[in-house]
C-alpha cells in the first residue's frame, strides 16, 4: 500500500496515541493533532517511526480554528488521505447531581467538540479529500447504545457521531471516500483512569466475559482497517469493540 497522508485528531495520548503509532508503523505520514498538549503532542511526534510526520493544534470547538488546522495538515504532509475523527471529552453531569447551569455548560462543552467539531473537521477534510478519494474513521462509544447515566451529552454526542458517520458515508461514497466508526467500551487511557480506578474498576472489567478492558492498541489495528483499501466495503458501519460487555 502506498504511503498516506492521515490527520488523527486527539493524538497525544490514548487511542489517539495508539492510532498515530500505528499508521506511522505502517509507513504513512501522520498529523497528530492537540487541543492543549503540546509537549505530549511532540513526545509522541518524536517516538513515530519514519518521517514527513507533524504537529498540529486546534479546539475543535473553534470552527475557523478547524479550518486552520486542517489547511495546515494538507500543507505539512503534502495531502489528505485518512481522517481519524478521535478527540473528544468526557465531562461528568449526573441530572440528579449538578445546577441547571452546570448542566447546560457540560451539554455545550461536549457537542461542540465531540460531535459539531467533529462534522466540521470532517468539512474541511472533504474539500481536499473528494479530489482524490479517501477513508474516514469515527471512534465513537458503547455508551451511545448503553447510555452514559453519569455523562449523558458525552452519550448522545456519540449516538450522533454514529448516524452523522452513516449520513455522510452516504454521501462521499460516489467520491471515492469511505466512512466507518469503532465504538469502544472502556479502553485502558487517561479517560478512563478516574473511573477504572475507583471501587467500580473491579465492576468495570467484569462487564466484559474476558474480565478485562481494552487496550489502545486494540482500537488501533481496527481503526487501520477501516482506513484500509480492503475496507471500503465497510462503509456506513459502526464496529463493537467492548469484549462482548454489551451486545446490541
């Protein structure tokens, strides 16, 4: 296969992380993307293998911020070939637990950056994309089909991100560019440390029948095969990537 230009969003830590490492062991450029983490950013630039590999920084929350960041992607690796659509966060808002306005501020937060970031990354990534065809990853969550009781917008953010991932694998299909997602169930990063952590981690890792998480380099190797050539035929689904802790 021949060596792509890929743009994987919330790289410096995590699946992001994990997902860079693999497309760069493949042989393809990788722009890792920040919003706030540029010393982790550049310590996972500096540990890819290969080069022609950069830096970027943007919040998704930010459209003209988007548009800048994927501009410059197109610029440094000298085109646009894969999107891994990976940032996101993860505020806490039980509805029975926060003030009306701590309620409306995490449903904001998680929107603008987990889904309405997302489609406009996805905007700006097609403009370069659908001269030339293209792969396009979602990593979305078992908890928009399990609900998220603690984190309720980060859950329907995701739900979203799984009907806009089969909208527009409608839509690009005759342009050559494909669009799958991966919804994880809990994956050993950062994200998750607080809760796997807790009294409920025993609990967490009994969800699944193997009695374990995921790891980052589990979500990796499906996200690399989305983005493959062989994949295209994927197109419009979302993969279940939970150990069986949840079946839909």
């Amino acid at each position: 296969m021949a060596e792509r230009a890929v743009l994987v969003t919330g790289a410096s830590r995590g699946i992001g992380r994990a997902v860079a490492e693999a497309f760069a062991g493949q042989g393809d450029r990788v722009a890792v993307h920040h919003r706030g983490s540029p010393a982790l950013a550049e310590r996972v630039l500096a540990g890819l293998p290969g080069d022609g590999h950069t830096v970027v920084q943007a919040d998704l929350a930010d459209a003209e911020a988007v548009r800048r960041m994927v501009d410059r992607v197109h610029a440094d690796l000298g085109g646009l070939d894969v999107l891994v659509n990976n940032a996101g966060i993860y505020l806490p808002h039980p509805v029975t637990d926060v003030s009306y306005q701590q309620w409306q501020d995490a449903w904001r937060q998680t929107l603008a950056v987990n889904l309405t970031g997302t489609a406009n990354v996805t905007w700006c990534a097609v403009q370069y994309m659908k001269e030339t065809g293209g792969r396009i990853v979602n990593v979305t969550s078992r908890g928009a089909y399990r609900g998220e009781p603690r984190h309720p917008a980060y859950g329907a953010s995701k739900a979203g991100l799984n009907s806009f991932g089969q909208s527009m694998a409608r839509a690009l299909a005759p342009l050559g560019i494909a669009v799958a997602s991966v919804a994880p169930g809990y994956v050993g990063t950062d994200m998750a440390d607080d809760d796997l952590s807790s009294p409920r981690g025993a609990e967490i890792r009994a969800q699944s029948p193997f009695n374990r998480i995921a790891t980052p380099e589990e979500i990796a190797a499906a996200v690399v095969y989305l983005a493959s050539p062989e994949a295209e035929w994927a197109s419009g689904a979302v993969l279940d990537l939970n150990g069986a802790s949840y079946l839909r």
